[in-house]
C-alpha cells in the first residue's frame, strides 16, 4: 500500500486519476486490473482524518495492531 498524488482529469462525462508508473511498477498493478482507492480532496495529515470514513470487517484496534506489525511502526 503506498499514497500516491495524482491531478484529475476530464474523460468524456467522468473524471480519471492517472496512476504514476512508480506506483504501478511498485504494486505490480496490471491493465484491467481492480484496485482499490481512497480518495480524499483534502490532505490526510493524520489518523483521525481516516476514522469515520471508512467501513471495516474487524474493530479498528485489530485493524491498528496488524499495521503496526506490518509496517513496523514501533508504536
């Protein structure tokens, strides 16, 4: 998982993101492929900015201890 910045752009009635090569290269994302995106219009600046957006299948204290030992956070 990585955070990317991408500018918008007008495709015919909708609107397209671009993905940056390094990030396809990276997630080894392939033509038709479906990913995953969150989007937000402001900067997300800290953890709290991601709570209440988003719906989960575990609680979010599991969900902060399985990133803590992926990412190695050392919290």
């Amino acid at each position: 998982m990585m955070e990317i910045k991408a500018k918008t752009k007008k495709w015919g009635h909708s609107i397209g993101i671009l993905i940056p090569k390094e990030a396809v290269r990276k997630e080894k994302i392939k033509p038709d492929q479906e990913v995953t995106i969150l989007l937000s219009s402001k900067p997300i600046t800290k953890a709290g900015d991601l709570m209440g957006t988003m719906k989960f299948s575990k609680p979010t204290v599991q969900l902060m201890k399985e990133l803590d030992k992926e990412f190695d956070f050392g919290f």
